[in-house]
C-alpha cells in the first residue's frame, strides 16, 4: 500500500469520525437541547445555552469540531484525489455538504439564535406566534443541516471504503 493511501485512509477515518461526531451531537441537540428551549416559546427561549448562566454554549463545542472537520475533510480531498476514479465524487459530496453547513452556519443560524436570544432575555418583544415560527424555521433549518451531516458521514464512509485496497466492489459499481 502506498504512503498516499495511508495517508488518504488516515484523513477519510479521522473525517468520518468527525462526521459520526457532529452528526450524533447534532441529533442530539435538536432533540433535547433544542426541544427543551423550543418547548413553549417564547417563555422556554429562557432555556436556551447562551449568555452568562451557561458555562459553555454550543458554539463552543461545535466550532472547534468543525475546524478538526475542515482540515481532515481538505486532507481528505487532496490526498484522495489520485485514489481510483470512483472516491472523487465522495469526497466532493462530503467537500461540498461540508461548505454548505458553513455557508448557512452563520448566515441563518446566528440571526434566528440572536433573534431568540434578544426575545429569552428582553432586549426584543415577539407575540407567540412570531416565537412559534422563529422556533419551527429553527426545526426545519436544523433538520436540513443534520441532513447534509448525514450525506458527509455517508460520503465520508463510502470514500474510504473505496480507497481502501482489498475491498471488492459488487459487479457493475464503479
């Protein structure tokens, strides 16, 4: 096996790993987190883990994942690109899942938590509709973006899988 498969293999398990991560801390966090401050708004945005009664927000574990995710999905691709043909279209459906998570991260995320944020601690007045909408768009955004978690992990996976010498591939896949 060549030092670039390994170097390749080394980069595709450290990303799925992130990917595994972030995709279960994810779930988890529209799940209970999420489901917690989303219970009743807006009187349990007073639950959300942001400002000075939480020890760490969010931010503060999934920012410094996404960078580990970056460097090993990048190292990934460039070290995979001269693996067999058929690993390029997985690690650009990882690349690709990867730059949109953080082109709408905080293009529509940090707003909709500012905007919670502003309503939970008074700087902003919302009735309960408008709380309630701000709480579904912020369901329906998160379920989009574990989504494209998945489609990473998934991508993530099959890359390795196929730039992993010795494994066959069922008759007529590429």
């Amino acid at each position: 096996m060549s030092s670039r498969t390994r170097i390749t293999q080394a980069f595709l398990w450290a990303s799925t790993f992130a990917w595994g991560i972030g995709l279960g801390a994810k779930i988890f966090d529209l799940l209970v987190v999420a489901g917690a401050w989303g219970a009743s708004p807006p009187a349990s945005f007073a639950l959300l883990p942001y400002g000075p009664k939480y020890p760490m927000s969010p931010g503060g574990f999934f920012q410094p994942l996404s960078i580990f995710m970056a460097i090993t999905i990048v190292g990934a691709l460039v070290a995979g690109w001269n693996q067999p043909r058929a690993v390029r279209p997985w690690l650009l459906a990882g690349t690709g899942a990867f730059v949109v998570i953080w082109a709408i991260t905080p293009t529509i995320f940090w707003p909709m938590i500012n905007a919670q944020y502003d309503i939970a601690t008074g700087k902003a007045v919302a009735s309960v509709a408008q709380a309630v909408e701000l709480t579904a768009r912020w369901r329906a955004w998160d379920g989009f973006r574990i989504a494209l978690i998945a489609v990473g992990f998934l991508a993530s996976v099959r890359a390795l899988t196929l730039a992993t010498p010795g494994i066959r591939l069922p008759a007529g896949e590429v």
